[in-house]
C-alpha cells in the first residue's frame, strides 16, 4: 500500500478533524461509510418500517460472508453476536461439562475471558489462572497447567493491558495435543492481524466490533469449528435458531445446521449494517497490509517516545508486538497524563499500570507528533496534581 493508500483511509475517519485519536483499544470512532450505513437504515426504519426488512436481513448475510472470508472460515462457521462476552459464554455454558474438568486461562485476561469460565464453579468445574510476568506468556507453564482434565484453554490473541500478542499456531498445538480445545478472545487483533483458522485450526473465537474492525458497539462474531457444532447445546434458542426460522406456525426444533443456531431471537441489525460497512472497509486494504501499517506506526511511536524519556513495557519482538503499547511516561502520573492529553486532543487509556496507545493503519505522523507534544507539555508538580491522579486548576 502506498502512502497515498493511508491518506485516503485517514480521509474516510471524521474523527481526525479534531482528535489525534490513539485508543482503537478501547472504542473506535466510525469510518464515513459506516456512518452512512447506519444513517440510511435510520432513515428506511423511520420512513418505511419493516417493508425494507429484507433488505436489512441480506446486508447482516453479507457480514456474515465478509467475517468468514477474514477469518478464512465457512459461512456456516459464523455466528453474529452482540458482543465478545456473549460469545465466550455460548461456550463456556454450551459445553457438557463434568464435575473434576477444568479450564486453563491467564491471569491478566479480560475480566469476561475469566468470569465465564469461574461461573462453571457451580457445575464441579476448575479455572487455573496462569499468572504472566509483565504479561509475557510463559508456554511452559501452560503446559503444566493443563492435565487429562482440561477441556478448554482459554486466552487473547493479543493482550489488552500489555499488548503481548499470542503465537496462535503454538497455543492451538499445546491444547490439540493435550486433548483441549481453544477458544481466543480475538477482540484486540481481528481484522488487522491476519488469521486463516484452516491453517490455524482454533476450535473457537469471539470478538466484538468495535475495536479494531471500526464498528459499532453490539455487534460481533463468534466462529465455532463445524465439527463442534453439535458439542455446543445451543444456548437463548429462538425463532431464528430453527431451518424453518419464518414459518412461526411450525413448532420443531430443528435447529439450524450452522453457527446461526446460536443467534436466538431478533438481531442488532443497525449494529450488524454498520460494522458490515466498516468490515468493507478494512478489506479494501486487507489485514497484512494493515498490519504491517500498523506495526510500522508503533514503531515510530515508541522510538520517539523512548526519545522524550519514556519507558515502552510492551514486548516489541517481531513474534509478539501488536498494535497495542504500554509505557510508562516520562512524568508518572499516569491517569493525570490521560486527562491532560485529552484536553490537548490526544486520546488513549491508562492500563496495565501504565499509559496504552493503540493507533490504527489511518493514524499518521501528525498524531504522533501530537501525543508527544502533550507528553513533554504535562510537568509532574505543575500541570499535574500527584496525589489524587487529577488535574490542577
């Protein structure tokens, strides 16, 4: 992709008008397209109501085929949930569990990539959370974590709070040969970090929208393995769940022979139009090119904010880098720092104990420029008040 490439998805994103905008961790702003998207079905659903339904209904069949085309999956395999926590817990419910099985997860997941899993307590089920020095995966001590018992290792493919990024392919093998499925919380990495899961053969994934695929909130996938299909017993079954999902007379659950059978009831359509719009997007470019993007403006990132004195504390080797940093700023005071930054502008989150920026493929040079001037600006004792974490008057 060339620069001209960059400049023109940088022109598709209303928020650089007026943000330097680093926090695709945490919520993204929308693309232009997207926005148009959801104002058109805003629109048709004011003005025309549900005689335009079925042409809602094919837009959320197409992010289907878009999210199984990114994901080198099967249509079949794509089930369209509201969020990663959602799909987590089709899963971690749908399993035929037995009292003595366990579940082998890290410490310094996500809460709701450890809350599912401690909910199955009740049922006799074990959660071994694996503790991460400065959120570096130690595999070994995976390893020894899982026994005959363990049905299900459970972990992000990149880490939010340290921006450790998993090597998938080794986590898939330990689970396989250890007689365990994996499920990844992909939500930090889908759709800029390319994935095959024919090549990779994860059993399971959840991510929501609203990161790094530029959707909305409310919208996301869960892929399932279709030799796991009927592992799963179907959780929030509904009319949808069924071959014979419109037919409203005909009471027999024949469940659908695809990862549909997981979506229950009526669906986030605006959510589902939005993020297909955005998904569109994204695949003009393709997730190598954007990772590589991606990890060339980290790159800059930390260099220049080693240059102003700060500590990166994300791993930065080419195996595990993401496009997630942590770092300690130069000043402390890190919360004090993200409000300061706000009001210049800047935004990004305080996680890990540090600072955490996460750019995207759009972001440029004039963002960095930017972050590092609000770093050098904000002066530990003078524009920051220590104590509370919050700003001076």
């Amino acid at each position: 992709m060339s620069e001209l490439d960059w400049r023109e998805f940088r022109r598709l994103m209303p928020v650089t008008r007026g943000w330097a905008y680093l926090d695709h961790a945490a919520v993204a702003p929308l693309p232009e397209p997207t926005k148009q998207a959801i104002n058109s079905w805003a629109e048709a659903a004011a003005v025309d109501g549900v005689t335009v339904w079925s042409t809602w209904a094919r837009q959320v069949e197409h992010l289907r085929e878009s999210l199984a085309s990114l994901l080198g999956a099967l249509v079949e395999e794509i089930a369209i949930v509201h969020n990663t926590t959602e799909g987590i817990n089709y899963v971690a419910e749908g399993l035929d569990w037995r009292p003595g099985d366990n579940v082998v997860t890290l410490a310094d997941e996500f809460p709701s990539n450890q809350y599912a899993w401690i909910n199955l307590a009740t049922r006799g089920v074990e959660t071994r959370r694996v503790p991460t020095v400065e959120g570096v995966v130690d595999i070994d001590r995976l390893a020894d974590s899982m026994d005959r018992r363990t049905r299900v290792l459970a972990v992000s493919w990149v880490g939010y709070a340290s921006g450790w990024r998993n090597d998938l392919d080794r986590l898939t093998a330990l689970a396989h040969e250890r007689g365990a499925m994996i499920l990844v919380d992909a939500i930090q990495a889908l759709g800029v970090t390319p994935l095959d899961v024919r090549k990779t053969p994860i059993d399971f994934l959840a991510a929501d929208g609203h990161k790094w695929l530029l959707g909305p909130e409310g919208a996301g996938v869960l892929y399932v393995r279709r030799e796991h299909l009927d592992r799963l017993r179907p959780m929030n079954v509904g009319w949808h769940s069924v071959v014979h999902d419109h037919d409203f007379q005909h009471i027999q659950l024949r469940l659908k022979p695809s990862a549909a059978r997981y979506e229950g009831g009526s669906q986030n359509m605006v959510g589902a139009i939005g993020l297909a719009a955005s998904l569109d997007l994204l695949m003009r470019f393709g997730a190598e090119a954007l990772y590589r993007r991606i990890e060339e403006i980290t790159d800059w990132a930390c260099e220049r904010l080693r240059q102003i004195g700060a500590t990166i504390r994300s791993d930065r080797s080419p195996e595990h880098k993401s496009g997630i940093v942590i770092f300690d700023p130069p000043n402390g005071a890190p919360e004090a720092i993200r409000k300061l930054c706000r009001q210049r502008g800047v935004v990004l989150s305080c996680r890990g104990g540090g600072l955490r920026i996460s750019p995207h493929a759009y972001n440029d040079a004039s963002d960095l420029d930017r972050l590092i001037e609000a770093l050098k600006t904000s002066r530990v004792g003078s524009d920051l008040r220590v104590g509370n974490g919050g700003l001076s008057s």
